[in-house]
C-alpha cells in the first residue's frame, strides 16, 4: 500500500519522502505488512511428488557416468521444489536427495557443520564410517551424521545401493553457519562389523553408560529397522486389546530420540516412523514448518492442500508449512517422515491444528 494525498502539495511532498527512504536505503512498514506480517503462513514451497519409479533409473544412469571422488564428494541428487526455481531444496529448510554407490566405490571423507541422515529403502552392503565408527546401512535402518562430524562411505558388495539423504542446508545456508572441511583421502577404517561401537555402547533400550554425558545429539548412529517395526507393531497389538498408544486409530507412529536428553535424534530434524493399518484415514493436520515423507512398504494416498498423491514404495511427497495433510492406507502402509519441527520448537513458532478447519 503506497500512501496517497489528496492535495497536490502534500503529495509532492510524500513523493520526496519515499524517494529519500530509497536513497537512504529505507522501507517503510506501511507498504509491507501483508507481506512482511501475513495473517497464516504463506509458504513459497509447494506440495509435490517425486516417484522412486522415475527417481530410481536416473540414479543409475548417474551411476554409469559420474565418477565419485574429491570436489563432488557425493553422486547426490537433491529434490527441487518447484516453488522454489533453481534451488536444490525440497522445502525452504530441508534438503533432501537420493544417493548411488555402485560396486566397490568409496564417497571420500569430510565433514560440515550441517546435520544428515540416511534412510534406507531397500539394499544392504554399504558402510558409513561416522567419527572412524563403521556403521552398517541396511533396509529400513535410519542413519545419523551429526553435525561437524567426519563421515565416509564404502559399498563392499558388487551391487549398487542407493538410499535418501537428509540435512537442514537450507536453513543453515540462510543462518550463515556454513563450514566444511575434507577428510583424509584413505578411509579411516575398512572393518564391517554387525554393529558399531556406538550401537554396542548405546543400543539397549532404557540402558544409558554411566560414563557418558548429555549431548546434543544422538550418539546412536544407527536405528535399525527391527527395533522399528517392533515398536510400531506393538502399538497396534495394544490398540486391538483395548490400551492407549496410537497416535489415532489405526495409526501407530515412533520418533527417533536422543537417548541422552530424550529429546530429538539430531538438533535441527525430527525423524519419525508412522504405520497405518489398511482402510485408516489419518485426522487432517497442519502444523508451522514443513515435512517431507516417503513411503516404506504399502500404497497410500496423501492429500496435501489441494493436491491428493497415490504413492508406493519408494516415492516422496512434501508437505510445505501450514498446509494440511490426510493420510489414508489403501493397504497396510509404513511412511518415513522427517521435518524441520525442533527449529519451530526451539524458537516458539510451532503451531499446530488438528481437524477440518472451520
């Protein structure tokens, strides 16, 4: 809204006035506030759909033409929203993209201050190497990478693997808290254990060593897939005998947590795990900060704003902010979630709301 005046003078005069305001470098309020104070969120991402079906081939295809080594450091390909042109983010907080390894390679060592996760659809063989701690990745196992901690891939099979990655990029780009650094151009260790040091330290539920402090982050680098399933598979026993758990009929849901403080499994990413029995319809949700999910086994259709996804294994959908989202399992369905909720927590912006809005 620019200001205007009816006498000739006085309109002279505003005119000097915002043109001082530009020469100065100045905005005045009274011509941003829709934008810069709206009355709900208008986010500029968009509610989309990538299939695994289309993801996966082209992964493959950059598995035959694009080495792996120093300066790309990864074969990553990172969903782009598109509303949000040109930019290699799922959502204005969360990157997210599909990794390949093929036989025998190694994605060298580095680190940054930005936080991941790895998410495993399907496949086995590869190793992550976190902190000189190898870490086995395998179908249905979430995998952390801390902030600023050296981390390392190597597929010891002679198949390829390709899993999702996660990390806050964005939002650690518009914060201006951006390092890397390389690692050591040898891995830090070539061992495949079952388990890794910290799964063996940290891995018994309810257990905590004594020795160890609080710390911001999980220390478990792994969540495998058979704790996950339990944990999900309970819920819905408990519910058919009648005790609480579920987050709502039907559907059963788990967060992966810090074992140290109880609070998320990294600072700036919640990660979950939902299960929704076939036929169930999820309550409609909205909530500030954006999602992205994927499915894990089962066909579902997701209703986000006004656009309704069928999805299968594989496929990932994003749920911008404040943009309501419906559930409903065409067959048994378990969906990976991850979001940027703990930011919205931390800095007093979460909001949520349950139901049709009236």
């Amino acid at each position: 809204m620019t200001q205007t005046a009816d006498d000739p003078i006085e309109q002279k005069l505003l005119n000097e006035l915002y043109a001082d305001f530009e020469d100065a470098r100045l905005i005045p309020l009274w011509t941003q506030r829709d934008g810069l104070m709206p009355t709900t969120p208008q986010p500029a991402a968009v509610p989309h759909l990538w299939r695994w079906s289309d993801l996966l081939p082209i992964a493959e295809r950059s598995g035959r033409l694009v080495p792996v080594g120093r300066g790309g450091e990864r074969r990553a390909m990172a969903l782009s929203n598109p509303g949000l042109p040109g930019l290699p983010y799922a959502t204005p907080t969360l990157w997210t993209a599909i990794q390949y390894l093929g036989p025998r390679e190694v994605a060298p060592s580095h680190r940054h201050s930005q936080g991941a996760f790895r998410f495993v659809v399907d496949g086995e063989g590869v190793w992550t190497n976190v902190d000189g701690d190898a870490v086995a990745m395998r179908r249905g196992d979430l995998l952390l990478t801390p902030s600023w901690a050296f981390h390392e891939h190597q597929n010891v099979t002679d198949e390829p693997m390709t899993w999702i990655d996660g990390l806050d990029i964005p939002l650690v780009s518009q914060l201006d808290a951006g390092f890397f650094e390389f690692g050591p151009d040898e891995l830090s260790t070539r061992e495949t254990p079952q388990r890794s040091r910290g799964e063996r330290l940290w891995g018994h539920p309810g257990l905590r060593p004594i020795s160890q402090p609080d710390r911001p982050h999980s220390p478990l680098a792994a969540y495998r897939w058979e704790h996950t399933d339990a944990a999900l598979r309970a819920q819905l026993e408990l519910e058919t005998e009648g005790v609480p758990g579920v987050i709502e009929p039907g559907h059963a849901g788990v967060r992966f947590s810090n074992p140290t403080t109880g609070k998320d499994a990294l600072v700036t990413i919640r990660t979950e795990m939902r299960r929704l029995r076939a036929g169930t319809r999820t309550t409609p949700v909205r909530s500030t900060g954006s999602a992205v999910w994927q499915v894990f086994t089962g066909e579902a259709v997701a209703t986000v704003g006004d656009k309704v996804f069928d999805v299968t294994k594989g496929d990932l959908f994003v749920v911008p902010s404040w943009c309501p989202l419906t559930l409903t399992a065409r067959s048994d369905v378990d969906l990976f979630r991850f979001s940027d909720e703990p930011v919205y927590e931390a800095l007093g912006l979460a909001r949520t709301l349950r139901g049709e809005q009236k």
